[in-house]
C-alpha cells in the first residue's frame, strides 16, 4: 500500500538535509586533512583587465605607474586579483634590488588569500624567496604544504623546490625522483614542466656520468684481455660513459678484476622539429632534452624514422661539392662530433646527421642545410650518452609512449651540416 503524498514529501525532505549533512561533515574532516592553511577552490577566476594593464606597463619599462597601479589592485580586498597583484609587485620590487620588500609582499600573499584559487603559486613563490634567502627549513615547509593538498599541476613547482633542496643537500637520487615527478605533475610545456624537465635533464646525466651507485648501474668485473672498446660493445654501452662514470681515460691500463660502473641504457631520440628541440627519450620518459639548430627554408629537416650509424669523434667533414676539411678546421661545421642518421626507408635522405658547431648561436634556429646541430658541450656529452643504432625519429609533434623502428645499417661520414 502507498504512503500518502504528504508522508513521501517529508521523506524526501529529511533525507536531503541528511545527504548535504553528510557532505557537510565529509568537507570537514577533509579540511582538517590538509596541512597548515591551504584551502583551494576548484578553479582559477578569469583575469583581471586592470591587472593585465599593470603588466603591459611593467613590460613597457614603466615602473612607476606600474607599482602605482599594483599597489592599487593589491589591497583591493582577497581576490584572487589582488593576489597576483602582490605577487607582481614584489618580483618588481625584487627587481629593482628591494628583496626585503619582496619578502615581505609575498609573505603577505601567502599568510592572507589562502581562500583564493591562485593560492598554491603564491606559496610556492613565497617558499622561493625563502629558499633564496638562504632560510631552508621554512622553504621545504611550505613546499610540503602545496605539495601536499595543491591540485596535481599546481604542486609540479613545489615538488621542483624540494627536488633543489634534496640537491643541495648532495642526494641527487631524491632530487631526481622529485623531478621526475614534478616533470610528470606539470602540464605539458608550460613554464613548471620546463623548468623541472631541466633539472631533470641535469639530474640525470650527474648520476650517469657519476661513480655513485644508483637502482639502475650495474657493475661489471674486468675480464682478460679487456679494453674500454670491447667493454662497451659487450655491455652495449658507450666508452663515453664507462670512462666519465668510472674517472678512466682512453689510456687507462684496466686491472684483471676491476670493477666498472655502467648504466644499462636503451635510448631513442626524438627532434621535434617546429620547436627546435631534441628528446632523449628512456623507457618512455625524457631522459633530457637538448636545444638544436635545424634546416633553413629550402633545406628543412626532412621528417621520418632513421637509426645513428658509426659515431665519429674529431669527425672530417666531406663537404659537398669541396675537398674534405679536417678536424679542427675554422671551416669544419660538424665541430667535434658527427653522428650519421641512416633512413629506415628509400625516400629520406641520406646525408643527415647529428653534430656539433662551430658557430654556437646558430643552435636553437633554423640554420643548417637539413642536420641538427648541438652546442659543442651538449654533443659531446649526447655521444656520450647513445649507442650506434639508436633511434631517431624527427617529427612535427613529439608524443611520448610512440615506437622506436627497427635496427638499420652502418652509414658513412656527413655531408650536409
């Protein structure tokens, strides 16, 4: 038999004020959860014109009415623009040499707009000026605090300050795990992802190129007749590596027995080529990426699937159409090191290659007539890293997790830098 209309009504009623008291409760203990003050609504609020004006102004050069203006909007209230505001003024009070003011603006934004959706950027730039001043603890307080309850990308910078400190406290393995997932926390190529995708890269290479043991290094005991070359052909890694992590050089005499550090490494290079930049990619996660130089318009870096053929050092470039130049030549493009891209299919070409230069401030534009070139340091320490045969893909878009083709053929010595 049905309950009259009456009765279901009440019943209706009473079981809505139970489920938002329920709710009620549940925010509660949430709340109680997270550490210190941060409380963070959902989303972050439209910007403000006024603000967006104050900014042009300080890219104008116009400092005075641009501090005018900030100081205006900062103490307009605890919105979300006056928090920004704040923290405008103090990077232009930090960079016009008033740190002390600078400290203290952003100590105002962190102690004062907790409720505020920009909140987590005021605190880790606060936790920054503290760490800047050399005040350590404080700084990993407050990092912990947004690393702790921030959304996942607004913690990314957080987790980057902590990864510094765990460096400056000579344990790189914390700070390279903390990289790691700043890099994974941080949306993709914004001013977090790269800054933490940087330190990364360094990070990385350290523990590489180091005799510290890391979960990944292995240890490989000096056989007879062992030298660096078939070493590294054994283990399938570079003589690069082995003598940089083990402080040997190619004359070292190796000891019956001796024991070699070496990182197993099954690397794949990507050259993203609208933004001039080279991954190297591990177990699909960037290793570290390089900044290139790539083909001029008429010569553009042709796209597709290659492998690197034999590595050369102090390479001789045959140049096109000219008498070879030698290693060490004013007119050698190639710099230090060349390492030749063999197509995985009939249409590439066949004259591309890795290298290095001998005009540093081509990198980073496109300036070569179809190879990518590094900057001499970078190229050294890149055919450091990579094996003959390793994948190279050159692509409009780099998208993480995609295949590597399969082995190719030795190739021979460049010819269009």
């Amino acid at each position: 038999m049905l309950k009259p209309r009456k009765d279901r009504s009440v019943l209706r009623i009473v079981l809505v004020v139970c489920i938002l008291a329920a709710l009620a409760a549940g925010a509660i203990v949430l709340a109680r959860r997270l550490p210190g003050k941060l409380s963070l609504p959902a989303a972050v609020g439209a910007s403000d014109p006024d603000l967006a004006k104050a900014r042009e102004l300080v890219n104008q050069a116009k400092t005075t009415e641009a501090r005018a203006m900030l100081q205006t909007l900062a103490g307009a209230g605890r919105t979300n623009e006056a928090l920004n505001a704040t923290i405008e003024l103090a990077h232009l009070e930090k960079q016009a040499g008033n740190a002390p003011e600078a400290v203290k603006l952003l100590e105002r934004a962190y102690r004062d707009f907790a409720s505020t959706p920009d909140y987590p950027r005021a605190a880790t730039t606060y936790a920054r000026s503290l760490e800047e001043a050399g005040q350590a603890q404080a700084a990993a307080k407050v990092y912990e605090e947004v690393r702790a309850a921030a959304p996942k990308e607004m913690a990314a910078a957080a987790l980057t300050g902590l990864g510094r400190q765990a460096e400056n406290a000579k344990d790189l393995l914390k700070a390279r795990d903390l990289y790691r997932q700043a890099v994974a926390a941080a949306k993709w190529d914004s001013a977090e992802w790269n800054e933490a995708l940087d330190a990364l890269g360094q990070a990385n290479t350290a523990l590489v190129f180091s005799p510290q043991e890391t979960p990944e290094s292995k240890r490989y005991a000096v056989q007879r007749g062992d030298s660096i070359t078939n070493i590294g052909n054994t283990l399938n890694t570079t003589q690069g590596m082995l003598m940089r992590a083990n402080g040997i050089d190619e004359n070292t005499v190796l000891s019956l027995g001796q024991q070699l550090k070496y990182t197993p490494k099954d690397f794949r290079i990507v050259i993203e080529r609208p933004t001039l930049r080279l991954f190297l990619v591990d177990k699909d996660s960037i290793f570290k990426r390089y900044k290139v130089g790539l083909g001029k318009p008429g010569h553009e870096t042709t796209l597709g699937s290659y492998r690197l053929g034999n590595k050369e050092k102090n390479p001789i470039w045959h140049k096109p159409g000219a008498g070879p130049i030698p290693a060490g030549d004013p007119g050698n493009e190639l710099g230090t090191r060349w390492m030749p891209l063999i197509p995985e299919r009939d249409n590439l070409p066949k004259d591309l290659g890795i290298h290095g230069t001998i005009r540093p401030e081509t990198v980073g534009q496109y300036s070569s007539n179809g190879c990518a070139r590094l900057l001499p340091e970078e190229i050294e320490e890149l055919y450091d890293l990579v094996v003959r045969s390793t994948p190279v893909d050159i692509v409009e878009t780099f998208a993480m997790g995609a295949g590597s083709p399969s082995p190719a053929p030795t190739g021979t010595t460049g010819g269009t830098p």
